[in-house]
C-alpha cells in the first residue's frame, strides 16, 4: 500500500486492517506518535489526515490510502520548530510529556481550522487527555502560537 506521509510517498506491505499507529511505529519507526488507550479515546495517537486531528490506534490503514499524513515528526518545517512547538516550550506545557505528540497535533489542527481561537473554542477541541493536568499551560501556548501565526502571516502578506 502506498501512503504519504509528511510529504513522502512510503510503501508498507501490511494487512489492511492494521491500525495507521502501528504501522507509523513498528513498520516504519516513527515513535513520535504514542500509543495511550487503544480505543480512540485518550488522543495520544492523533495525527493529521488531510488536515483533521485524527486518532491512529483505531483507524485501519486502507483508511488512509490516498490521504496525506502528518505525524509529530512533520511539524517541525526543515528543522524549525513550528509557532505551536515553539509556545510549548516557552510555557512548559510538557510535565511528563508523553500525550504532547497528540497534544501538538491537536493544537496544530485547531489552529488551521481557527487561527484566533477562544478559551472556549480551545477548551472544545482540546480534548486530548493529559494525566498531567496542564490544560491552562497549553492554551496559553495555544494562544500565544496564535498570534506568532498572526504575526508571521502579516508579515508576510
């Protein structure tokens, strides 16, 4: 099956039925997704799928075919940390940091979606679990990568 993923055509030979996560981390090594509940419930496992946050550890691969993916390792443009990325750090959002692969992502999709989002609008999408508990820290990562955003496009138009 032929896939693209962070902007490269891959060819994976697997059941269609095999989840998209397990074929980014055990067929292909890419371990920056995690995996949290099995169930699509907790969002550890999310990536991007033709732009929209989606959850991998359910989703079977034949879902995928023809869809552009973009994992945690495809968020960072050529080495630069993306405006999202870059907040994280400035705020910590990370304690443990295992759900912020998910989390990035999440943010990434909303951002996309709404590039000027309430707390209400981000406490809606957000909803990726973070045993952790640093909600507060990533929407003001959120917000602040929002106006990066802003900022980088004005400069640009």
């Amino acid at each position: 099956m032929e896939l693209t993923i962070n902007g490269k055509s891959v060819s994976v030979e697997v059941e269609e039925s095999m989840p998209l996560l397990w074929v980014l981390r055990d067929e292909l090594n890419m371990t920056g997704t995690k995996y949290g509940c099995g169930v699509s419930a907790c969002g550890a496992c999310s990536c991007l799928v033709d732009g929209k946050v989606t959850r991998t550890c359910t989703l079977p691969i034949s879902a995928v075919a023809g869809k552009e993916i973009k994992t945690i390792e495809g968020i960072a443009d050529s080495g630069n940390l993306s405006a999202v990325q870059k907040a994280w750090i400035q705020h910590q959002v990370p304690q443990c940091g295992y759900c912020q692969s998910g989390q990035i992502i999440a943010a990434e999709g909303l951002l996309d979606e709404n590039p000027n989002p309430s707390d209400a609008d981000i406490d809606k999408v957000m909803n990726n679990i973070c045993r952790c508990g640093t909600y507060q820290r990533m929407r003001e990562a959120i917000h602040t990568a929002a106006k990066w955003r802003q900022d980088e496009n004005s400069l640009l138009g």
